[in-house]
C-alpha cells in the first residue's frame, strides 16, 4: 500500500508540473543548485551518481535542526537508535561499544570521527550535512559499512566582517507532570579578515535544556539531568600564494547531563518481575506513554570534547590539487546511570570512565573535474586509543540482613563468609585498545564520448588493532563475567572497489549505475566469556549494486531523483550465541541484505513557494542468523528446545527484518515567503514526517514494536533585509510519543519475563519555541 501511494504522489507531481512549468519559466524561478562533497570534491548533487540526501544551512534551519539525531526527520533513509546510534537503510551498529566501529560513520570538515562521542553536540554555523547511503570508504577516511554522516562547516571568509547571533527559547511538554521544561540555545558566529589574503572565523554555542521526562528519585545523590553544553571553535584560513592555501580549525567543548541521551522509563512489566516492589514503592505505573522515571544510584555524564587540523592545498597551474590534511581528536567521559530506574537497588551503579585520542593524516591527489580524466588519489593513515574503565553492579532488591548472612555482601557481612562481596551481582572490566588503519586509495572518472562517463576505484586497508583487557576485580557473589586478563591482537588487509558509468541525456537528465565491494574494520568484545575466550570480532564486508536517475525539468522548476538498491552484507557483526561459549557475544554471525528505493523531489511552482520531499521504501531482512537470542516466551521450537535456566536460548533469524528498518518513510516540507515590495518577508512553513511501524529489536520482541508514526512540524515568522529573523514554530506539534528505543530488562529477561524499558529524546513530544537571529 505505501509503494502504490507513493508512485501515484510521484505521478501526481509529475502531471502537476506543466501547470506550473509556464510561469517558472518566464519569471525564472527554479530550485536552487544544490553542492555536495559526497566525492570529496565540490560537485552538483545531480552530476555525482552517488545516492545522498543533502540538507543547506536554510533546510537545518527552516527546520530547527539543532544535531545529528534530529537530521532523521529529514532524511528518510537515516535511522535513531540506543544511545543515539544511527542506522542508514536498515543497516546500523547492534552493539555500542567503543571497541567497535561505527556501522554509520561521522565526518566533520573532512576528518573521520573514529568514535560517536566525537560527533555529539550542538550544530553552529553548519553550511550543510550530508547522508550518504550506502557503504562508504572509498574516498572518505576509515571505511563504514553502511553509510556516511558528513558535515561541512561554513569557511572563514576573506575581506568580510560579519557577526551572526541566534537564540532559541522553547518550551517542552513533561507528559505525566504539570511543570513544562525549558531550553534556551544560543550560537554566536564572528568572522574576521586579519589580513587581504586571510581571515579568522569563530563560534560560540552554549546550550541549557530541560528534558520531557520526569524524576521520581532521590536527592542525596548526584543528579545531573538537564543537558548543559558549551564550547568554542576557531577556524583559520590564509592563502599564502595564489595557489597555496593552509586551512587549520581548533576547538574544545564541554556536554553535561543526561537530558536527549539518557532519558529511560518502564514500557511495560511482566508478570512476576524482579522490578513490581521496587516500581510501586517509587510510584512508578509502566506504560508506552509514561515519562517518570526514579533512581537512588545517581544520574550524571560529562563529556569533553576537542581537537586540531590543519589542511595545506597546492594547486597546480595545470589544475591538479595536492592536498594534505593532518587532525588530532580527543574526547573524556565520565558518566553513571542508575540501570533500574527505581529508588531501591537493583542495578544502581553504572559507571564509565573513558579517554579517547586519534590522529589521522591524509594525502590526497585530485585530477581537475573539467578534464576528460578526472579523479583522485591518495594515502590515509588513523591511529587510535583507548582506555575505559567501567562496572555495572547491584543489589538486585535485595534487603540488607539478606545480603550480608545469605550472599556475604558488605562489611556486615558474617565471619563465615570466606569472602565479602562488594554487590550481589555485576562485572567489571578496564582496558586499552589501540588502531592503526593504513591505506591506499584512487577513483578515476573518464569521459568516454560527450556525456558518457565510466568510474572505477579501489582502497586497501590494512587493519591492526590490540587489546589488554582485565575483568572482574571486584566481588561479586552472582558474577556477569569472569575475572581473568587478556592480552590479543589481530591483523587484516582488505580491498574494496567500486566501478560503474553515468549518462548525461541532457544537461537535465543523468543516470548512473555503480556496483562495489565494501569494507568495516575488525574489533574486540570488551567483555569476556570465558577466560581463555577470543575477544576477536572480525571485519564485514559488503556488495552493493545501485542505479539513479537524476533530473529538472521545466528550467530547474521541479528536480526529481530515485535510486534503486541491493546490498549483502557478510561477517556482520552482531551479537548472538556462541554455541561453545555457550554466551551471547558480538561476533560474526549472520549476513544482511537490505534493498529498495529512494526518491527526492524538489519544487518551486511559483516564486515565494519551494516544496520539498523524500522518501524511502525499505526491505532489509537478515539472510541467516543463527544464534539469534529469543525473547522470553517467544513461540519458536527453536528457543524452547534451546532455553535454560539462565538463558531464552536461541534461534535462527534469517527472513527477519533489521532493527529500525520501516518499511516505509517520507519527509515533507513546504514553505512559502510572501514577496512584499518592503523589507520584511513574512513566512510559513509545514512539514510530515511519516514512518511505517518499526521494532528495536532483532527477535522482534513483540513489545519493542513503535506503531506508525506521524510528527507534524510548522513555523512562522519573518525575513529582513538586513539579515535579521523572527520565528515561532512547534515540533512534533501533535505530540506523538514516540521512543528513540526499546529494550528488554535484562535482569527479568534471564528469569524469562519479558519486561520492556524505553528511551525518549528531546522530540519524544511536543516542543514550542522561537528563535531570533541578528547578523551585522
């Protein structure tokens, strides 16, 4: 039903466009050009036979897209998860772990983000983001396995002054409580020209916001639960001969709290939970739309962000650009969590201390577009490490008299006790993890006859990575792991290649096909099973066919791209039962395929009007999966006959969708400026987001499932010539409760009772606010 209505929206659009055709040709008006660097060079979107959805600083801000988890609701194909993972055509990362790369990888101005904590923060100044579908490496730092989020920042710009102001007010629903949470979010951006060949370009963010949840817990203990975020960046450009250009960006930021990140409640609760007592005695009532949650054990997360580039470029007299880009990036978290989300102690303490550091440097040879041979061609090298430090432990409800004489817990335990405990259950482990990441790369592009093109290129990657890992020095009496030491390492070596052509019909009309083999890296469980375990999880690869078309018609009035696509994956890493370790662990377990289409149309029928729309039609199904975890009852032979006493057992998950794979999702957005004669130029704006059901899980646990949603957003305001801007709007102005995960407890998950938890972020309902900007 979703694929016949959206061909026949297509079709209507299609029918409608010579209506509109006459009077955006005698009174010029088109969509504008849009630029991308999905090839790592400045192009058109419609000459790169590349699927991407592209969003200009005017679409971030028509839409009050303020970081990366709220670019969903434009880009139909990109997906939220736990821990604000993304997931791009049904295909994310299944375990967060810092041990793991990314599924979806994050560039910032050019330099590969190795780890999601790199890539929080608040935009400032962004002069478009770009989601790249698809596997991604070629051309683009460390490789990814299923897409690529690449974020361009505005360049300091020579001989201007400029000074750009915003602020945001808003106001949040607390679904559950009478208060209304508050946010204010203010942006400063300076540029300076120091001198006629060079100018300097700063940015200022600070940002305080409440969430839409409630806390029910107690005041004795840390709680940081409103998001505080500052930070500062400086960007630094001087042409130091015609031809030679050094472009170097420092910056340093700081994120507070939990609010948008950590925001968990009870979605449901089984029958004869572990959970019931410790519920009702906090006065928490589960429900899919309960948004209160307790907690005795603390809630707090800091996070410090910064880092240096520096990108020297040579242009040749011929028009060949030699470039080398240099970059450190570095980030420190401190966080703890209360994982039962009540005022008794189940699980209390959840704490990760974590320093990260990587350098990258990047050599790179580009070839002039213009000529009938193009292309590029370079060297990349990534180092990394980290050193973590973390526990999850409690005491599981337990009474204080029970602990110490039945379960030697705490210093009143009993002299019987051959060994005190420190918690009745838990784990914990530190350790370091260091990456080096080599490679080789180069894709040409020939121009056989006039607009007939081939492409073609290939990467090899060598990938080493080691890991010293210590589990378990602490006492528990139901220990999660073992205690032991480990000490491994792994080396790989990987090529990955791309080819294809592109036809230009007419300066309108292009369609390109392409098939390519991509690559992610290898990593570590941090966890051990067992004490002589492999903590090795190996690299997946892919192959991945697609075919576009893009196109404008009636003198750029209306513009309208489609792709088709079929991706393997293999080795995908997962977790699932390790039949011999008999533990559920990340490991190489299953292969993907994920197919389908994808469609943009872009509009302007008459001036002042500008219509814009995206959509996604989805199918992405493991092709096997053996050792998937059941959920607690599920009805499958498989998992009964597999079940224990401390496990659902297993079963295979081949022709099972995907997690936060819908079947369908669209975007769309209309906007018209009134054209006054004066100068001011009131404005209207609208969008829907829509999605088909999804669930968060890979068995498909029944209570994981998010219905079909609809978020509806709006805004008003006006334009001054001078640059100044006035908005109010809403987001999500119907207040669709949606989650941003769900997830089993795992706690009654072992006892075999499904009870589910959910994480809301800050578009989980309704928000109403306005934004000033003033620009000098």
């Amino acid at each position: 039903m979703h694929k016949s209505a959206f061909l026949l929206g297509v079709s209507l659009f299609a029918t409608a466009a010579p209506a509109w055709a006459q009077e955006a040709a005698s009174d010029e008006v088109g969509v504008p050009e849009i630029v991308v660097s999905a090839q790592r060079r400045t192009e058109r979107l419609q000459d790169v036979p590349v699927s991407v959805t592209a969003l200009g600083a005017d679409a971030l801000k028509t839409r009050n897209v303020n970081d990366l988890t709220q670019v969903v609701q434009a880009a139909p194909s990109l997906q939220v998860g736990a821990d604000n993972t993304f997931a791009i055509r049904g295909v994310g990362t299944q375990a967060f772990a810092t041990t793991i790369d990314s599924s979806v990888a994050t560039s910032l101005d050019d330099v590969n983000l190795g780890r999601p904590y790199l890539a929080q923060g608040l935009f400032n100044d962004v002069q478009r983001v770009e989601v790249l579908n698809g596997p991604q490496g070629l051309l683009f730092g460390k490789n990814a396995s299923a897409g690529l989020l690449n974020v361009v920042t505005t360049r300091p710009r020579l001989g201007e002054w400029e000074s750009t102001t915003n602020l945001e007010l808003d106001n949040r629903e607390t679904p559950g409580s009478d208060a209304k949470s508050w946010s204010v979010i203010a942006r400063e951006t300076v540029n300076i020209p120091v001198s006629e060949n060079s100018a300097l370009r700063i940015n200022g963010t600070y940002s305080y916001e409440q969430p839409g949840t409630t806390y029910k817990g107690l005041s004795g203990v840390r709680n940081d639960l409103d998001r505080e975020q500052y930070g500062l960046r400086g960007k630094y450009l001087i042409e130091l001969t015609p031809s030679l250009e050094l472009y170097v960006i420092g910056e340093y930021s700081q994120s507070h709290g939990i609010a948008g990140i950590y925001d968990r409640t009870y979605r449901s609760v089984g029958e004869g939970s572990v959970n019931t007592d410790a519920l009702a005695a906090t006065g928490l009532t589960a429900g899919d739309e309960n948004f209160t949650f307790g907690g005795d054990g603390g809630y707090w997360r800091d996070l410090t962000l910064g880092g240096a580039q520096a990108a020297l470029s040579w242009t040749s007299p011929g028009g060949v650009v030699v470039s080398n880009i240099a970059a450190w990036k570095t980030y420190t978290y401190d966080a703890q969590l209360d994982t039962d989300f009540t005022n008794l102690d189940g699980a209390s303490r959840n704490w990760t201390h974590s320093k990260y550091d990587q350098f990258s440097n990047e050599l790179r040879i580009a070839l002039p577009s213009e000529n009938r041979l193009s292309g590029q061609a370079g060297l990349y090298y990534f180092h990394s490490k980290v050193d973590q430090q973390s526990q999850i432990a409690g005491n599981n409800y337990f009474s204080d008299y029970a602990l110490a004489n039945f379960f030697c817990v705490g210093s009143s335990a009993p002299s019987y006790c051959g060994t005190t405990n420190s918690y009745f259950l838990g784990r914990d482990n530190r350790y370091s993890m260091t990456t080096d990441s080599y490679a080789a790369f180069g894709q040409l592009t020939y121009e056989i006859v006039d607009g007939l093109k081939a492409f073609a290129g290939g990467r090899v990657t060598r990938d080493e990575i080691a890991i010293d890992l210590v589990q378990n020095e602490d006492a528990y009496f139901a220990p999660l792991a073992v205690s032991g030491t480990f000490a491994q390492d792994y080396g790989h070596t990987n090529f990955s290649w791309r080819a294809g052509g592109q036809y230009e019909f007419t300066p309108d009309a292009m369609v390109y096909a392409s098939y390519g083999h991509g690559y992610k890296g290898p990593g570590f469980n941090d966890t051990a099973a067992t004490t002589d375990a492999s903590l090795l999880v190996k690299g997946e690869t892919s192959e991945t066919a697609e075919i576009g078309f893009k196109t404008s018609w009636f003198h750029r009035a209306l513009v309208f791209n489609v792709s088709a696509f079929h991706t393997k994956f293999n080795n995908y890493q997962v977790q699932s039962l390790d039949s011999e370790l008999q533990a559920f662990i990340v490991q190489n377990a299953a292969s993907v395929i994920s197919k389908g289409i994808e469609a943009s149309i872009n509009a302007r029928p008459f001036e002042g009007l500008s219509l814009n729309a995206s959509a996604t039609l989805l199918d992405s199904k493991f092709d096997s999966f053996a050792g998937a975890e059941c959920y607690p009852g599920q009805p499958n032979a498989e998992c009964e006959a597999s079940a224990s006493a401390y496990s659902n057992g297993s079963f295979n998950a081949k022709g099972y969708r995907t997690p936060t794979s819908a079947r369908f999702t669209s975007s769309v957005q209309a906007m018209y400026e009134f054209q006054t004669s004066g100068m001011v130029h009131p404005f209207l704006e609208a969008n829907w987001y829509h999605r088909s059901p999804i669930n968060y899980l890979i068995n498909r646990a029944p209570g994981a499932t998010v219905p079909t949603l609809d978020m509806i957003g709006a805004s008003a305001g006006i334009n001054l010539d001078n640059g100044m801007r006035f908005t109010v709007f809403c987001k999500n102005c119907t207040s669709a409760y949606n989650p941003n995960f769900i997830g089993l407890d795992s706690g009654d998950s072992i006892s075999h009772i499904a009870t589910y938890q959910q994480q809301f972020g800050f578009d989980s309902v309704r928000t109403i606010g306005a934004t000033v900007q003033f620009q000098f």
